[in-house]
C-alpha cells in the first residue's frame, strides 16, 4: 500500500524569481491537497540535518549553503500515491532533463537550484514531515 502524503520545498531560487504561486497552482491543479504550509529562512545546521543522507557527496556543502541562502516555502501535501505521483510532477533532478511541463522543468535553474524538493519514499515523507511540522501545524 502506497502513503498518501508527500513534504515539497519550494527552494531559494525559485522562491526569488517569483515563481511561489506559479509553484502552488501546479500542485492544486494535479490534485493535491495542502495540509501544511510554511514560509521560511532555515539556517545552515537545519539544512545540513535535512540533507544529513547526502553528507560527504560532492554537492553537499554548495546544497546546504543554498538552501540557507534565502526564503524557502515547506509544505506537507496529500493525495494518493503522493510520493510518486508528486516525483512525477516535478520531473528529474537536473531541469534540463526533466520532461516537459514539469516544475522543475519550467521552473528550475539548474542542478542545484531545480525549483523543489520532492520526497523520495513514504518512510523520507514521513521523516521530512516531522522535520518541519509539529501535529498543531496539520490542517
Ligand atoms: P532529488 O532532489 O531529485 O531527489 P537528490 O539526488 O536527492 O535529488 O539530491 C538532492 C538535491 O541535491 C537535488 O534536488 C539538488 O538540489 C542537489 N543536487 C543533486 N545532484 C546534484 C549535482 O550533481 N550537482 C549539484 N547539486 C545536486
Ligand atoms: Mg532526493
């Protein structure tokens, strides 16, 4: 049995450029329901914690650095099958790859600054969840 919840990141760049609403309109219009939603700075410790699964790979100190750069926009959204199918939404890592119409695809800059995070499993949603909200931030 597949979960029903996935956690995004709208990242820093995208954030920038203005593409918030842009973001949010596509996940609507697939079909997810946002259960929790937050606009943020997180500081270097928290994404080096968040990205703690890709410590010591080449990207990892420009990706936590990134991420910590500027305003992120968190959020919890749900639906069937929401890991994969919101993997599907965004398409692949680098938008350069991604299949068109997807949000990284339309919204990325590049291989680091791809637009979002999409959870990768049930088990990471669910981790990725908790990272960021407390169950009084579940609507
Ligand atoms: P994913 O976000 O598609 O699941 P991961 O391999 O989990 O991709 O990598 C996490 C994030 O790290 C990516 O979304 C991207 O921001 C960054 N990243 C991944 N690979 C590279 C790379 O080769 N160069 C720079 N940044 C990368
Ligand atoms: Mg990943």
């Amino acid at each position: 049995m597949t979960g029903n919840k996935t956690f995004t990141i709208i990242k820093p760049v995208a954030v920038r450029h203005g593409y918030i609403g842009s973001i949010l309109a596509k996940i609507n219009e697939a079909g997810f329901r946002i259960s929790a939603m937050k606009f943020i700075h997180i500081r270097l410790e928290e994404a080096k914690a968040f990205y703690a699964a890709h410590e010591g790979k080449p990207f990892y100190e420009a990706l936590v650095s990134f991420m910590s750069s500027g305003p992120i926009v968190v959020s919890i959204l749900e639906k069937e099958n929401a890991v994969e199918d919101y993997r599907k939404l965004i398409g692949a890592t680098n938008p350069a790859d991604a299949a068109e119409g997807t949000i990284r695809r339309l919204y990325g800059t590049n291989i680091q600054a791809n637009a979002t995070h999409g959870s990768d499993s049930d088990e990471a949603a669910e981790v990725e969840c908790n990272f960021f909200f407390s169950k009084s931030e579940r609507f």
